[in-house]
C-alpha cells in the first residue's frame, strides 16, 4: 500500500464591504509531480576477452639434462621474427655456450627458468642481432643474476703493419660509430657472417672490404692463440651485456711509399650498406690524431703483442 502524497493549500482571506466578515478561500498548490528518481547514466562497459587477442608466442626448449625451460616473446614481437630468433645460430650457440663443460649450467649450481626474446635484427635473410633476457637463478641464494643479453657472436680484428724504407706503419679505419655517437679509430674488423665457422677467410674478406689490402692467407698470424685454452682462444671485449667473441689476427707486409701515400685517408667500405670508412696510416712513436678516440690497439714492437694506452 503506497501513502498519499500530501498536497499544501494556499489561504487567504478577504473582508466583505458590507458586514466585514471574512471571507477564507483555498487554493490548492500544484500538486507534486512525481518522477522516478533519476537514473545514473550508465555507459557500455568494455569486455576483454583475453583470450580472443593474440598471445604473444611461447616455446618449449629442453636442456641436455632434460629439464624444459619457457621460451616467450616479448609484446610486440611478430612471430616471424620469434621463430627466427629460436632458430638462429646465435640463440643456439648461446644455449651451447651455457651447457658447455664451463658453461654457467655445468655445475648445477644454477638454473635457467625462462628466456625472454625481446628484439630481432635481421641482416638479409639471417638473424644479425638478437636481445633477449634470461632468468638465471642462482640456487644458493634463490636470486637472479644479470641475464640481459645483446647476442651479435663471433667476430675478427686484424692488425696490419706495412713495412716502407724501414719504418712501420699501422693501418688503422676511422669509422661512424653510433652506439657510443662518436667517429672511432680502430683495427679492420668485421663479424662472421655464416654458420661455418671460416674466422681466417672472413678476416681476409673483412680487410679487403673496409682497406682494399689483399692479404695472403698463409701470412696471417692468429694472435688469440697464444690465449689459454680455457678461452677458447678468443677476446671477449663486453661479457657483462654481449655475447661477442672476437679473434684477433696480425698481418706483415711490405710496401712502397706510393703505396702508403695514396692509402693514406683513401675512402674505402661498403659504401651502398652505409660504412663510411677512411684509412689512417700511422707509425707507432708519431703523435696520434687529437681528438679521435681509440679502440684498445695491439701493436707488436718487438715480439707479437705490445698494448699502446687507449
């Protein structure tokens, strides 16, 4: 049962002329209206069905021991380019490195629970750069160690010295360097580009790309094999967050002064893949160029490693 609304009247009262008796009138005020109590407005609510949106594309990978460990990409990364990161020899040889007789997984004293693929740099039809992050736990004390990872792999350095009328000149390339937004004197270098494995060949292929200098295989001399075996006889320049492994090779040659005046500041690489390169031909005890910066140099003064200050 719903109770009546109460309606308010208005009195008033007038006196007649005649007898001045008042004379009381009502009037009803408007009567309420009543409306419904208004109703909030309310707008579509958005449904995500997670499930209908593409998850980013996961993979099982299993360890020499057996035990399985998570392969994901990172949001954004196409499958494409995760399907190529998994399967490049880079990621592979990564996996390799890690199980190895010295590698972080031999003892057991750690575990690899999942790997993140994060970036793909495709050079042609292969895997050039691969960034990827990986959790690595240390089972001791349960924590994480630094697993982030810019995998580029194996690469040469060459050093070349040119004998002339009895002085020695050191060819060095003066290139762009962006990641550290600076021009970079260094030795002729370059990275492998196959599976193979031919460090020797690409050195060779390297040098006369960015000098034009053909060099002869049988008078190339590998200096990292002087390096301890445990090393696989290679240079690791930035371990903390690269897995490059770099060979460094040296090279004696004779050549006439014309030969040395017109290398000297000739433009050289491939210049259609965007390496600018000009060759600087210094001798050891002249004054360096100022204001260019160097890469760690090896220099052979009278045996066959001498380090010149960076």
């Amino acid at each position: 049962m719903t109770s009546r609304s109460h309606v308010p009247f208005l009195t008033l009262r007038f006196f007649a002329s005649s007898s001045l008796l008042p004379l009381a009138v009502r009037f009803p005020l408007s009567s309420p209206t009543l409306h419904p109590s208004p109703q909030r407005k309310t707008h579509p609510r958005m449904s995500f069905d997670h499930h209908s949106q593409a998850s980013p594309p996961i993979h099982t990978i299993h360890l020499s021991g057996g035990e399985p460990v998570e392969v994901a990409a990172a949001h954004g990364l196409s499958e494409s380019d995760f399907r190529n990161a998994i399967d490049s020899a880079l990621f592979k040889q990564w996996l390799k490195n890690m199980q190895s007789e010295t590698g972080i997984l031999a003892n057991g004293s750690m575990s690899l629970r999942q790997v993140l693929i994060q970036g793909v740099d495709m050079f042609g039809g292969r895997v050039g750069f691969l960034k990827f992050k990986a959790d690595i736990i240390d089972k001791e004390t349960g924590k994480k160690v630094p697993g982030i990872v810019f995998s580029r792999g194996q690469s040469v350095a060459v050093l070349i010295l040119l004998e002339s009328k009895g002085e020695t000149f050191v060819v060095l390339t003066e290139q762009v360097r962006v990641p550290v937004g600076r021009f970079i004197l260094e030795l002729p270098a370059g990275m492998l580009d196959d599976d193979k494995g031919d460090v020797i060949g690409t050195a060779v292929r390297e040098v006369e790309e960015e000098t034009g200098i053909h060099l002869n295989l049988a008078d190339m001399v590998n200096l990292t094999a002087f390096l301890d075996p445990l090393t696989g006889c290679r240079v690791f320049p930035s371990p903390g967050g690269c897995d490059e492994e770099m060979s460094l090779f040296m090279y004696r040659g004779k050549a006439d002064r014309e030969v040395i005046t017109a290398l000297q500041g000739k433009e050289m690489g491939l210049r259609e893949h965007g390496e600018l390169i000009k060759l600087l031909l210094l001798l050891p005890y002249m004054r360096w160029p100022r204001g260019r910066d160097f890469c760690l140099i090896l220099l052979p003064p009278k045996r066959y490693i001498g380090i010149f200050p960076v």
